[in-house]
C-alpha cells in the first residue's frame, strides 16, 4: 500500500508540534506539566473525527507516550470494544492532518509508520505484555471519545497481571472517587518512568518498557462534605505502581510526593509540577461571597 493512499486529506489541520496550542483546555490552567527534560519529543493533540480529545508527550525513539493529559468524564466504566486500534498519521509527516488512522494490516504496515511509532508487530511475541492506555477509556462517557483511546500513541507495554490486578482497579477506584465527589472538572495527567529496557522485533529495539506506572488528577471544585477518607484526597492526589510481575501494588500519595517520586526516577528538573501551582482548591463560598459585594 502506497504511503499517500494510507494518508488521504482528513481537512483539520496540525495536531503534532512543539507546544499543546490547539489542546491546551486538556491541561489545568492551561498549563502543561513542566520540567520534564527528554530528547525528541512530540506533542501530539490527539484528534478524532476532527475533534481534540487529549494531549500525549511522545518520546519517538523510545516509540513510547511519556504522559497521556485528558479531562475525566463521569462514566459506568464500561469500555468500548468494537474500535480498530489507530496509529497517528501526524508522527509520520508535518504535511499530514490531525485525525487518527485506523492501522493497515500487518502486511501492509508502511516503513514511515513502523519507524515513527508503535505498530501491531511489536506486540505479537510480546506476550507477558498488554496494551495498556495513559488515557484509559473507562475513564471516558461519549463513544467517540472512547473510540479516541484506541491508538497506539496512547498505551504503553505493561505486565499482563500488573495490569489485570491493580492498574485497572486503581482505574476503578479513581474513577468512582471523581463521580462520587469531584463536582467540577477533573484534569488527568498519566505518564510513565522508563527503565532502560526494550521490546525487541528483528533484533532491533522497538519499545521501550515502562518500570513505572503513574497516575495524578486535579480536581479544583469538589465535595468539602466528602467522608475524611476521601476529602484529603481533594482537590489532587496521585499513585504509582512498579510494571513488574511482583510488588506492583498501587501505592497513592499526595501530588508533592509525586512529584518528588518522578523527579528521582526522570530526566527532569528540580521544578517538575504536574499541575500549576499544585492545583489550587477554587472555594464555592467565597466566589458566592464576592459575588454578593460586588451586586450591593
């Protein structure tokens, strides 16, 4: 198959570029993660039927996503199982739209597309290795949006049990802790740390194994009637996990501690912050305050 026939216009425009301009609404205060210092790096607005539906830091010679940024949506967590998984036509050329792709069949993959990312192959003898999404799609409500999970810009290779018994239901357990309580937006960052270590194809290193898995969330406005084991968990909080088959237990901790988790196993400044300003607590009673002084 001839790269201009998996590559027809789509009619938005750029998505991948050295800033998150056209899906910067993905980020808390507009304002991506900071300090994170890595080598060829793309920001990638992820588009689906020409909509943003989140932003992914890809690292393209690791052909691996450092972190998936989304906004929660408040879900029953079903997951949607009837989706091709995509690749992004935007990580093969600058020329190319936006929109992802659904991936050709194994035959017929293109040199350009193996070469900037993820493909099929590289999980086919990988078998202790699952598909695992940053921006995971029981973390979504609208089909579309969940459809938008399924391109392999989005998941990273992670231990099948590590995955199956406590990623997923760390998922859960957030995603029920944002719809029982979060009662504004929720703005989610999910990255990886990385080891050193590599799926193979052909002798040749492909993907990059992640040694952690990471979760952090921001939610300003929230339930202050929320029982105690909860409400300290507001306005953010995060998690992280070994992606091994042992001692992988979820272990959730404030933002700061996060951060100083990340910054001990990253490439990254001393000024990492997943979120601006830590994410600030928005206070319902006093806007309704000011609001009252300024209509007297």
């Amino acid at each position: 198959m001839s790269l201009s026939l998996l590559m027809a216009p789509a009619g938005v425009g750029a998505s991948v570029s050295k800033n998150f301009k056209d899906c910067s609404h993905f980020f808390y205060m507009q304002t991506p993660p900071a300090g994170i210092r890595e080598t060829n790096l793309r920001r990638i607005c992820q588009r689906y039927k020409d909509k943003p539906r989140y932003a992914t830091l890809y690292d393209g010679s690791r052909r691996l996503p450092l972190y998936s940024a989304y906004i929660f949506k408040k879900t029953d967590g079903k997951r949607r199982m009837d989706t091709p998984w995509m690749y992004e036509p935007q990580l093969v050329s600058d020329d190319e739209s936006g929109n992802m792709r659904a991936l050709p069949l194994s035959d017929d993959t293109h040199p350009l597309i193996e070469e900037s990312q993820a493909v099929f192959e590289d999980y086919t003898d990988a078998v202790e290795y699952e598909r695992g999404s940053l921006n995971p799609d029981q973390h979504q409500a609208e089909p579309d949006d969940k459809s938008s999970t399924y391109t392999l810009t989005n998941v990273v290779p992670l231990i099948t049990d590590f995955l199956e018994t406590s990623w997923n239901p760390y998922l859960n357990t957030v995603r029920r802790r944002l719809n029982n309580f979060c009662h504004g937006k929720s703005f989610m960052v999910t990255g990886v740390t990385v080891s050193g270590a590599s799926i193979q194809r052909d002798n040749k290193d492909r993907l990059a194994i992640p040694k952690h898995l990471w979760l952090a969330y921001c939610c300003p406005r929230f339930d202050r009637n929320s029982p105690f084991e909860v409400r300290f968990m507001f306005p953010s909080y995060g998690g992280y996990a070994l992606n091994e088959w042992t001692g992988h237990n979820v272990v959730e901790v404030p933002l700061k501690t996060l951060e100083s988790f990340l910054k001990s196993h990253t490439d990254s400044d001393s000024n990492l912050a997943i979120f601006y300003k830590g994410c600030v607590s928005e206070n319902p009673f006093k806007k309704r305050r000011d609001l009252t002084s300024i209509s007297v």
